[in-house]
C-alpha cells in the first residue's frame, strides 16, 4: 500500500468518516466498467481517475453534511452552501453537523497532508479525493478549494441519477492539469451587470474554471468617426475627488459590488484578475485628462513622454489596488506601437509598481512587435499569449517568461462581428484537437511545459455600436464553456465522442444559485415537442416543467388535487409522456389529451407509485393538441406534487440512429449520418451541385406517411421524396417546388406506404451552396388536423 492510501485510511480511523470502500492506489489507472463494478460517472470536466466499486450511496431522510472536527470554522460556508445547492438539484434538504458521521451522511474533511504522485503540486492546490461507500459520500482534500471542486462533482453526478438521491460507489482521485483556467470579460467596452458577474462567477465554478479576468477600460474605434465621438469605458468608481469623472455614466462598478464579486468568487473557486489596460486602449483616461494623450487627447494612446502620465496610471492603481484580492494585477500593456523605448521604461516602471503594492504583474504579450528582442525588460511577469506575431509561445519560452494561452485564432470572440468568431467558438474543434498546449502555425509547446500556466478564452465588445445583450454574450459562450474546462482540467479524459459529451454539458446546464443567467443550451430531446411550449398549472411555474432546465421545478403545493398542462402550438401525433418527479412525487395520477382544450381523454395513468425519479407512460398513438397530468393523490398530501420536467413525444422517429448515406458530403465533418443522430446541432452539408440526395435505411420495411426536413440556410428549392424496398427502385410519395432560400421546417406528409429506404432526391437547390440539413426524420402517422 502507497502512502497516499495509508494516509487516507488513518484519518478514517481518526473519525473523519467511517468507509468500508477499499481506497485505490493513488498513480492507478481508472478501471473499466464490468458487470460488477460501477462505470466513471460523468461529470464536467472528467474525473482524473476512477476506481469503481459495487452497489450505490443512497440519500436519506436523515442525510446531513458533517464536517470534520476541528474544521467548522473552515468548512461552516461551504457546509451551508453545498446544502442549499444539493436542495435545488436533489428537493432535498440537508442539514449540516459538526458531529460524527453516521450511515447516509455526505463528509467534508480538509488534509494537509494528503499528496498524489501523479496530480502533483495541481492535487495539493486544487485536487480532492471523492469516496463513495454505501454508507457515506466523503470528500477529503488538501485545501479548502479542493473541497470545494469535490463538492462540484457530487452535485453534478446527483443532478444526473435516476432520483437524484444516488451516487455510484467508488473513488475519484481528481486535479487540474493546469494552474490558469480562465476567461476573461471586455467589460470596459460594454458593461455587464453585477448580478451577471456574480452569476459567472457561479457558472465559472461549476465547471471548476478558476480565474475570471475582467478587462475594465477599453474603447471602441473611430471607423472615420472623430476620437470624441467614439465610445469609451472605465468600470470602477470611487469616492476619490481627484478621479470624479472617470467612471463611465453608464455603468460602473462601486466598492460594494467589488466585495461582492470578490466574496461570490470566493464561495465558487474563483480568483478575479483585474485588469486596466495601457497605454494603448487608453481613451478613457485620455478623456478624463487629455493632456496626458497623445495629440493632446485626441488618441486612444497615451503620450509616455510626459513623466505625469505613468505618475497618473500609478495613482490609478494605487487606488483601487486595495479592492483587489487577487494576488495578480494586469496592466494591459498591448498594441501600443509608438515610442518604442519610452514603451519599454512604462512597461518596467508599472511591473515594479504593481510589486510595490502587494501584487504580482501581468500583461498581453507585444514585445516581438515592440522590441528587437526582450533584453531590458522586467522578466517577472506573466503574460498572455493572445497573438503568435505580437509575442508567440516559442518567443516568450525562448524569453524566460511564464505565460497563458490567450491565443486570438483559438480562444477569442467578438460577438457578432465577421472576424474572431463571432458566433462562438469551435466547440468540436476544441474538443477534438485542442489543448492548453495548442497554438497555431506550429508555434505548440509540449504538454505541461513549466512556464506555460494554462490558458484563458475572452470576449471582446469591439463592435460597441451594434445592439446586443450581456444575454446575447452568454448565448455566444456557454456552449463551449463545459469544453474549455474540460480540455483545462483533464484534456482527453472525457474519453467519449464530442456529442455525448455535449449531451451531459446540456443536461448539466451552468449550475445553481444563479439570478440572471441560465441555461441556453437546452435542446429537445428526439421527439421531444414540449420543450418550452405554452403551459399553466392548478398553482405554481408551470414553465419550470417545460425549461428544459434540470435546477427548476413546478410545485402544486398542499393538496392531492392538481395539474400541470401544455399546449403542443399545433396537433401532434404523440405516444409517450415523460415525468421526472421531485421528492413529493404524485403516488396516484392520470396523463389525459385534448385536440381544443375542452374535451380530455385519458391515455396512461398510475397508480401506487412509491419513489421519486422518472416515470415513462407510453400508450397508442393519438393526435392532440393540449396534454395534461391531472394529479388524484399525492406521497404527501401536505407537500402536494413537484416535478423537474414534464416531457411529450411524438410517435418515434424511425430514421434515428439508422444507417443514412449520401451522394455527397461536403466535409467528412459534415457527413450524412448528422441528419439521424437526434442531435439538433449537427448537420449534413452536400457538395456544391445540384441532384444530391440523402438516404436513410429503417432496417426493415415500415409503413411510412410523414418526413420531417429540417434545412439549414442551404436549402433544397426543388427536391423529391422518394420510397424503395431495395435502394434500386425508388417510388416519389412526394414532390416539393419552387421553396425560397433560407433555413426552413418541411414537414411532407403522403398517403401510407411500406418501405425500408428513405431519401431526399434534390433536384435543384436554393443557393449556391449544396443541400444541408440539421434533421430528417420519418414518421408512422401523421397528426390528424385540428377539428376547425
């Protein structure tokens, strides 16, 4: 036995919690799953190592949250937070005890002198060791952080079991492979709120990322427009009267919201890097005191031969330094292409600064713009490597600096714009080939180089006159935030295809106790024709079943009688219905159909359901318009009913996950088999050419009267739809003419017939594009129509 185990066995026996779970070598492999031992549970980002057992942790009337002896003064936040949060994924209700640990509690426990060989000084800062017996769930890491990413994955494996009340037993050994694992957010250009900021913290968390850089002045570009006229922001605002007027008039952030993103970063894992970016991006200060600009103010550049300007962005930093209790400050230091040797005593002057106040300094690499080589200037920084011409990996490595990947072709977004991703980032580009390491044109460095720290994606607000949300900005970004943090934390162990990864990072959603922000990623699942459609309830949200959320439910409250309904927007031919039920679950109730919301039928019931968790009542095809659960007696009269969703299918897709082909594929990328996959965010692209066709084979001979065409913006203008038994003799059952260009729902229905094969014969397209689709589908039966 390694010391890592004997270590972990004595503070079992020292009462920290009791386990019967053998513990692993801590340098073991993850052993596959066999009949008898329990599967790596999914979580974002991936479990360094896993060791499976038998059997599952259940939680239980009487669960708490213990804490370790002699830790509560340590751990009482994190106790009382993780019970808020398992409440909001589980309905359950923890209470939290210093006392010692019986069956069915969750441990949190922080030793020092826990180590791992293969996680290294990332395990002693930020790993944990997650245990799960059929008795206990103990989390134990060096550090307070560590703890805390343990209690990241239970949250997340709990949200995604049957019930949400079990966790598989095992153990995880888990790190970071990297120090750095940011993202970093343009608020000078554009403001953010502060309750958006606190809720990315939150969501940052989550996915265990751990530095938020907020870029906190910064100014738009004249575009033929005057210097005066363009946009220009500075976020911080104090009380100091030799800065009144800095703070931009519409939006600023006061001492008060600082704490209170510091205190949120805090609580989430998160260090908060601020940053104030010169002398270059400077029109703000230049603004406030144009003598310090060059041309007199009429620049977004600094004029660095004035002694008083570096004094100025001294004092700057000097008073808002002390709000800041990172242990890093970025003073920005990019793009600044006049007076190369004054650039360079700036550069020196404000690192040194920074030291003198407590703090270590960072800055956007420029020096193979600004300088012939680095000889002079202060090495102890760090450094972003957010251009490979301005200051590339190979040059800061061949320079001695330590430096984060922050590359602009990779990791950068300017929402909207036809430059720097402008519609998010490459989320299966990143998954499959990308790594903190990456660089583009040959400039990678090897895997966990020393002085590479990690990496940080950004968003950038470069288009300050276009119309968009701080909404709109985490629609850009959240689907690929799971991916980032995945490929920062364990790279490739995710060890599954980029959809199912991105299948968990959808029903994980960005997290709990969040107030501004949610979800945008949730997708129906196939068949699935309830998702965020009209609904209303006896009492409570009703939309809350219909979010696709998996943190919100509807609650009837007290009572054995209620219902939940939803209104499908059109008649549907549906056969299943769905229902994952909170802690107070309905023991007995019915799912009834409508075609106009007045005349109901009932279709599935149950009776004498004893456990929360989902429920799938299928039932003959019928057509309907309106589906409701009508709920006769609950568990509990007193707590009513609450379910996290309500779900109804249409009759099932046959074309699902069968064999498809296609005359052509654009890119292999691109091929026909994404039109099958029940993915809604994958697609089939043809060549350029007219007459492609796509084929789907059902695997038998099936009755066959409706096909869904899904388009992308590549449409099909002319195309038919053709049925054959052997792929040789093709029958039309449907013709389509003269459709305009544009993304576009085609749903065909013909008169019943019997075949295996499926295809969309193209026969002239809408654009000079070939054909695309996001989905096709074949349907048994078509809906009925509405009785009007």
């Amino acid at each position: 036995m390694n010391q890592h185990a004997s270590r972990l066995i004595r503070v079992l026996v020292l009462g920290v919690f009791v386990s019967f779970l053998a513990v692993p070598s801590a340098g073991a492999e993850p052993t596959p799953a066999t009949t008898d031992r329990n599967a790596r549970p999914a979580v974002v980002p991936a479990l360094q190592q896993w060791q499976g057992g038998t059997g599952q942790f259940q939680l239980r009337k009487n669960s708490r949250i213990v804490l370790a002896k002699k830790q509560v003064g340590q751990l009482d936040d994190q106790g009382a937070q993780l019970s808020t949060e398992i409440q909001q994924v589980t309905g359950h209700k923890l209470d939290v005890s210093p006392r010692v640990p019986q069956d069915g509690d969750i441990v949190l426990s922080i030793d020092p002198s826990l180590t791992d060989a293969a996680g290294g000084a990332r395990f002693a800062e930020e790993g944990y060791i997650f245990t799960a017996s059929d008795r206990n769930v103990t989390i134990a890491a060096p550090t307070e952080k560590g703890v805390y990413y343990g209690t990241r994955s239970l949250l997340q494996i709990l949200l995604l079991a049957d019930g949400r009340d079990s966790v598989p037993v095992g153990t995880a050994v888990d790190w970071p492979n990297y120090k750095v694992r940011g993202f970093m957010l343009d608020v000078g250009r554009r403001f953010f709120t502060p309750d958006y900021i606190r809720d990315y913290l939150r969501v940052m968390g989550w996915f265990k990322l751990n530095e938020l850089q907020l870029h906190l002045n910064d100014n738009g570009f004249p575009r033929g427009r005057p210097w005066s006229q363009v946009e220009a922001g500075f976020r911080l605002k104090t009380d100091n009267p030799e800065l009144a007027g800095l703070a931009s008039k519409d939006g600023a952030y006061d001492r008060a919201d600082w704490d209170s993103f510091e205190d949120t970063a805090a609580a989430n894992g998160v260090t908060i890097i601020p940053e104030f970016d010169a002398p270059a991006h400077s029109l703000a200060f230049t603004r406030f005191r144009p003598s310090l600009g060059l041309n007199n103010g009429d620049s977004d550049h600094l004029d660095l031969s004035k002694p008083e300007t570096t004094a100025f962005m001294k004092s700057v930093f000097d008073e808002f330094v002390p709000w800041f209790r990172s242990p890093d400050v970025h003073f920005g230091a990019d793009e600044y292409t006049v007076d190369k040797p004054r650039y360079r005593d700036y550069f020196n002057e404000m690192a040194a600064h920074i030291r003198s106040l407590g703090k270590h300094p960072r800055a956007w690499g420029s020096l193979s713009v600004m300088a012939a080589n680095a000889d002079g200037y202060d090495r102890d920084v760090t450094m972003n490597s957010w251009n490979n011409g301005w200051y590339g990996p190979q040059a800061l490595k061949r320079d001695g600096y330590s430096f984060i990947n922050t590359n602009d072709a990779l990791l950068y977004i300017v929402p909207f714009a036809d430059y720097y991703h402008g519609h998010g980032l490459d989320g299966k580009y990143l998954y499959d080939q990308w790594e903190p390491n990456v660089f583009p044109d040959g400039q990678s460095v090897r895997p966990g180089d020393p002085q590479l720290l990690g990496a940080m994606s950004a968003v950038w607000n470069d288009l300050t006159l276009d119309n968009y949300s701080e909404l709109d900005v985490h629609r850009l970004v959240e689907p690929t935030f799971g991916t980032l943090a995945q490929k920062m934390w364990s790279g490739a162990k995710a060890d599954v295809p980029y959809s199912t990864f991105l299948d968990t990072v959808r029903k994980l959603g960005v997290g709990t106790g969040l107030t501004k922000v949610s979800t945008t990623l949730a997708t129906p699942a196939s068949g699935e024709v309830s998702l965020g459609k009209e609904s209303t309830a006896s009492a409570g949200e009703a939309a809350a079943a219909f979010d696709g959320v998996r943190t919100t439910t509807w609650a009837s409250g007290p009572g054995d009688e209620a219902w939940l309904r939803v209104n499908l927007g059109k008649p549907v031919a549906i056969s299943k219905v769905e229902l994952d039920w909170a802690p107070a679950y309905g023991r007995d109730y019915e799912v009834q159909v409508s075609r106009d919301g007045e005349n109901w039928t009932t279709v599935a019931s149950r009776t004498g359901r004893d456990a929360a968790g989902v429920d799938t009542l299928t039932f003959e095809p019928v057509t309907a318009r309106h589906v409701r659960l009508v709920g006769t007696q609950a568990d509990k009269k007193q707590n009513g009913y609450a379910l996290w969703s309500m779900r109804v299918f249409e009759v099932p897709d046959l074309a699902l996950h069968r064999p498809t082909i296609a005359s052509s594929s654009e890119v292999a990328s691109l091929g026909p088999e994404n039109a099958t996959d029940g993915d809604g965010r994958t697609r089939w692209a043809s060549a350029y050419r007219d007459g492609e066709w796509i084929q789907v084979d059902l695997g038998s001979p099936q009755t066959v009267q409706r096909v869904l065409l899904d388009w992308e913006t590549a449409s099909g203008r002319d195309y038919d739809i053709q049925v054959s038994n052997d792929a040789a003799d093709w029958t039309t059952v449907a013709s389509v003419r003269d459709k305009p260009a544009g993304a576009r729902v085609d749903e065909l229905t013909f008169a019943p017939a019997t075949a295996r094969y499926v295809r969309m014969q193209g026969i002239k397209r809408a654009t000079g594009f070939g054909y695309s689709l996001w989905r096709l589908e074949v349907h048994s039966m078509s809906p009925e129509p509405d009785p009007a």
